[in-house]
C-alpha cells in the first residue's frame, strides 16, 4: 500500500486534538480501525451465538485487559478475532473516546497493515468480514430522531446495510478525520436503542 497514504493518514492524526473520555464508571476497550490493501479497512458481523451484541456490525476490538494500552488492547483483539498479528510500529494514532450505552468507553486505534494479509477470522466470534474501500467510506450518515433520547441516532450506510454507533459513529469519525481533514465530533451522537444492552 502506498506509504504517502500511510504519512496522510498519521499526519491527520497526529494533527487531530482527540478528546478522552473521563468515565471512570465504564469498561475501557479500544477497537482497531485497520487499513489495509484496497485501500480498505476492515469490518466484521459479529457471530449470532455472541451473548452480547450477536449479528450486530463491529470493528475488531474488545474490552482492555489491566496494564494493557489502548494499542496493546486493539492489537490483541484483532490477533484473537481475525489472525493479523500488528506491531506496535503499525499504530497510526487515535480518535476520541465513545461512551457506550452498554457499559463501555471506547477508544479507536488506527493501525497500518498493508497487503499480503493472512486472515483467519475466528468463528466463535466474527459472523463475516468484510473490506470497506475508503471511498465507500467516504459516504454522508443519516440522523434519526428516537423517543428514548435527545440526541440524534447515527446511520452510516454501507453495503447494502446502516452501521449504527459505536460502530457507525467511529467510523464516521475516522471519514471526517483522515478523508476529509475535518476536526469533527462524535460522542454525542446515540446508538439504537437495540444497542442499549
């Protein structure tokens, strides 16, 4: 992949002020935004038989072990759900942090991982992958009123489908960050209240 969209994308990062999230109440987990050949990023269905959020898209990612950076945290999930094993060199930056409904903060890692990938998704836990070209990404959300909420909920259409928040969300995030150059923020947008629990 060309390395003048590897500097691009970390110059965007590294020019972005991400903001953390205080919320010593919730679960820290980070998820991986990964670039690789296409150029793409890669995205999951979570498996059905999941206890917590079956079918549902996801970015590989999982709740951060004690002592374990964000990086580590993201790097390990997508070891354990897709078998790509990345450095701590293929680390590009961080979005901000998303509160979840559920329980969480999330912290979105973006990683470097180029072409020739073996990937082996874990079927206990990955329903489907997929590739998302950063032009299909490159594409404008939805906003939705609930009546369980004030805020607006977030659909992002891809693939034939709505990628709600977090996932939808992040996703939007990293589009307004790195494609489009634009300081924009997402913590206040909601998730569907399927995604509550």
């Amino acid at each position: 992949m060309d390395s003048a969209l590897r500097e691009r994308v970390t110059a965007a990062l590294h020019a972005f002020e991400r903001q953390a999230a205080d919320r010593q109440d919730l679960k820290p987990a980070a998820v991986a935004i990964v670039l690789v050949d296409g150029p793409s990023i890669l995205l999951t269905r979570r498996a059905t038989n999941l206890r917590g959020h079956p079918g549902q898209w996801a970015l590989p990612g999982g709740r951060a072990d004690p002592g374990e950076t964000f990086g580590e945290a993201a790097r390990r999930e997508l070891a354990e759900e897709l078998g790509l094993t990345l450095g701590a060199d293929a680390e590009l930056g961080l979005l901000d942090d998303y509160a979840t409904r559920s329980g969480y903060v999330i912290t979105p890692v973006v990683l470097w991982a180029g072409g020739d990938l073996q990937l082996r998704p874990n079927p206990a836990e990955v329903g489907a992958l997929y590739r998302v070209s950063l032009e299909q990404l490159d594409v404008e959300p939805r906003y939705v009123s609930i009546p369980e909420s004030e805020a607006p909920v977030i659909q992002l259409p891809l693939l034939g489908s709505l990628v709600h928040a977090p996932t939808g969300a992040v996703l939007h995030q990293f589009r307004e960050v790195v494609l489009r150059g634009r300081a924009t923020r997402v913590a206040h947008l909601e998730q569907p209240v399927f995604a509550w629990r």
